[in-house]
C-alpha cells in the first residue's frame, strides 16, 4: 500500500496541469461547501441566541388559545397567572405578557396593532422595558425600530391608540413614545406596541391575568397546569429551524452540481489515464502485480486528487473563511423584510464536525468515481496490454 501510494504521488505530479486543474476545481467545492453549511450554521446560531434574548427566554407557557398566527383568538387568549408561578415572578425568572388587538392612529391614519403589556422590572429579555417606568402626559409606549419606520414615529412622539375591553367596549386614550428599540426578531417589532403590564391589565379590565410566561430556567422540571400549556425551547425554534431546512436543501444542490462537476473532471481523467496507460498497466501485471492491485493503484491515484485539493483549498481558503467569519455578509434588508429571525449581518460559523464531515465527503466521493473507471483494468488481458491493445 505504501508503495501504491508513493507511485500514485508520483504519477499525479508528473501529469502537470491537468493534476492541478481537477485538484483546483475540487478545491473550489471543499470551500464553497464549508461557506454555505458554514452560513446556515451562523445563522442558526444567530437567530436561537436573538430569540431566547429577545422573545422566548428559555420556554414558554401559552394560554390554551393562544395562537400567534391568528389574532382572533387573542380575544380568549388570556386567564388568571397561577400562584405557584409568582415566587418566580417577583424574582425576575420568568415574565408575563397580555396581548390584545389594538388601533393606533399615527398622522390621522389607522394602523393595527398588537398591544402588549409587560412590567417595567424585568430583566429576562432584551426588551428595554425599563422605558416605561417613565412618567408622561400619557401611557409610556415604547415600540421597534421597523415599527417606527412604518409609521413614521419618533421618541417622544403622542399618539392616539384604541382598543376594546373584557366586555367588548371600545376605548382609546394616547400612549407616549418613550423608545425606540432595534431588534433582528420581528414578532417583538413589526406592527406591535409594547406598554406597562398593570396598565394594559387595567385597561382591558383583566387584573392578574396574561397570555403568556416567559420563563429562565431551562433545567427546572416544569408541567402544564389549568389552562396553560407548555411550550419547550425546541417548540418555539422550530419555525426557525424548518425555514433553514429548506434553505440548506436548496443550497445543497448548488454545491451538489459543482461537485459533480468536479468529480466528472476527475472521472474522465482516470478514463482517458488508463486509455493512455495500457503498456503501464501491462507492465505492471507482468511485474508480479494482480489485477486487483492495479485497479487500487489507479483508486488511490483518483482519490489523492481529493487529498491535494484538501491541501490547495487550506492555502487560499483558511484565510478566506477567518476574514469572513469576523467581516460576516450584509443582506441588506432587515428582518421585517423577511419576516422571521434573520440578522442584517450574518456571520458564519464553522465546526471541526463540519470541516471533517466535508472532507470526508468529497474523499468518498472521489474515491468511488476513481474507481468506477479502474474496474476496466481488472478485464484486460497483459499480453494485449503489454501491445498497447484493449481485449
């Protein structure tokens, strides 16, 4: 094998320019593969960390009507906070939030809303709730930074917001915007104004009562209780999770076809060497070497284009992907244009699993394809081949 291994060396190097292309081209796909598994990768990583901070801490529990797509069951979506949830309350691990439907009226036009009420104190999300232990000539508000572009608000700005109570009577009363966050997590921004828990409470006329807990501890064992159910971490990632599913199956092809690519260089290369080769291979029959010797000999010397490319794509792509970890991709349109959890600058991120599973890949794949070829050898007779003739 050692022997297979120097001789196939040292044939690759003595092909010249057409080893150095196919190890090229290969090491093209080594690194766009990495870049792109690298990008789904990051932003995975990205969007868990901006949603745990921003929106769903480490789980949730949900009122049993509660459903985020429909806002017409927000009218029932809301009960009394059970007691044996309120030591954690008053010691800041887990936070509750009311939400109802809501109109506000910026500029004279009619905009709908979901109105949100959380307390001031907490310091489970990013949420600058703080904002609203302010004191003003109205309700505090504060709202996301696309919510304000929308509407064309400022901080400091009045203006008049309407809603309808527990007995289905319409009221309205002006909020005070008192900040203007800026968040990659859309369904804490877009369309949504953010107010003091107690006021909403008394607004609506529900004291006591939520839509759902944001809770801290992810280790404490938790089960649903009344009319409340519990939502796991895994559950509320998972629209984020199917959503990079099917961006990695798109682009999975791409990088599929370049690899193919590659590989049908690499395959028709190993068909026209042993075309070229018959007096070699003869040789080498006549030598002593079996069939099945050969035809790994000509394997190996395929599949070492894989184990070159691993090297020529390592001297221009570890540079490349370091600059690119720390410089990231500007996508240029910010989360609200896409409408779920997304960066306006995604940084990559890169794993020895990934690195590894990558060169794996392509190694295998290289190997198969060089041996597809190889297979004819072992069907050659040496006294034809020694004349230069297939049988």
């Amino acid at each position: 094998m050692k022997l297979a291994i120097k001789l196939a060396f040292k044939n690759l190097i003595g092909a010249g320019l057409r080893t150095w292309l196919n190890v090229i081209v290969l090491s093209f796909s080594f690194v766009i593969i990495i870049v792109v598994k690298g990008f789904l990768v990051g932003w995975d990583r990205q969007a868990r960390n901006d949603m745990t901070a921003w929106e769903i801490g480490n789980g949730q529990y949900w009122h049993e009507n509660y459903d985020p797509y429909d806002a017409f069951s927000l009218e029932e979506s809301h009960a009394q906070i059970p007691p044996e949830f309120t030591p954690e309350i008053e010691q800041g691990n887990m936070v509750p939030v009311l939400i109802i439907r809501g109109t506000i009226y910026p500029r004279g036009m009619m905009q709908p809303v979901l109105i949100k009420g959380i307390d001031p104190r907490q310091k489970l999300l990013e949420l600058p709730a703080h904002k609203l232990d302010t004191t003003v000539g109205a309700i505090p508000a504060v709202i996301g930074s696309n919510m304000a572009r929308a509407n064309k608000l400022e901080k400091g700005d009045y203006v008049t917001i309407r809603w309808r109570d527990v007995n289905g009577t319409f009221d309205a009363a002006e909020i005070c915007i008192t900040d203007i966050f800026s968040t990659n997590v859309p369904t804490v921004d877009a369309g949504q104004v953010w107010i003091p828990l107690d006021s909403l409470q008394s607004m609506l006329l529900m004291p006591g009562e939520a839509t759902t807990l944001t809770f801290l501890d992810k280790e404490k064992s938790r089960e649903e209780t009344g009319e409340w159910k519990l939502m796991s971490y895994e559950a509320l990632v998972s629209d984020i999770e199917e959503m990079i599913k099917t961006k990695s199956v798109g682009q999975s092809i791409f990088y599929v076809i370049l690899l193919i690519l590659a590989l049908l260089a690499i395959f028709d290369t190993q068909v026209l060497s042993i075309f070229r080769r018959q007096k070699e291979i003869g040789t080498y029959v006549a030598l002593g070497y079996t069939r099945g010797e050969v035809v790994g000999l000509f394997t190996v010397e395929g599949a070492m284009h894989a184990i070159l490319a691993v090297f020529v794509g390592a001297i221009y792509g570890i540079p490349f992907l370091i600059w690119f970890a720390k410089k990231g991709i500007s996508l240029g349109l910010s989360s609200s244009d896409y409408g779920f959890t997304i960066a306006d600058t995604m940084y990559p991120a890169y794993s020895a699993a990934l690195i590894i599973g990558t060169t794996t890949l392509v190694l295998l794949a290289t190997t198969i394809v060089s041996y597809w070829p190889s297979r004819k050898i072992a069907k050659m007779n040496p006294t034809e081949a020694l004349r230069g003739k297939l049988q």
